[in-house]
C-alpha cells in the first residue's frame, strides 16, 4: 500500500511538472517608448530655453513671448 501511494504521489509531481513546462513562456512586458526628444530654442530677448513649436518666429530669431518678440525688434531695428 505504501509503495502504491509513493507511485501515485510521484506520478502527480511528475504530471505537474510536465504540463508546468509545456505552456506558453508568459509575455515579457515591453518597456515604455522613450519620450521623443523636443527640439530647443533660445528666446533671443530673455534668453529662456523652450521648444520650437512653442516658440513665437520673429526676425532675428524665436521668442517666448509676443512682448519679448515686439520688444526685440524696436530695440534692434532703430540701430539696423
């Protein structure tokens, strides 16, 4: 009777690591995407970095602000 219980008890061990073994490897999680890197301007009154689609164009540059760009070109187009 021992013997019997020892065979049915290894014949489950065994049942359980064979089926254990014959799933499907669970997915790996992906890593996240990295951010896409933002292209960088420079206001050219104040000097503060932003990103280009943010900025405002003017001449002489881009601008944080609509005030630092009307500011930037009075006090560079009296001296042009």
């Amino acid at each position: 009777m021992k013997y019997l219980l020892l065979i049915v008890v290894l014949g489950l061990v065994f049942s359980m690591l064979a089926r254990k073994r014959s799933r499907p490897p669970a997915p790996k999680p992906q890593a996240p995407a990295q951010p896409k890197a933002l292209n960088m301007g420079t206001c050219e009154q104040c000097g503060l970095h932003l990103p280009l689609d943010e900025a405002l164009p003017g001449q002489g540059g881009v601008f944080c602000s609509s005030a630092h760009r009307a500011s930037y070109e009075l006090e560079h187009g009296k001296h042009s």
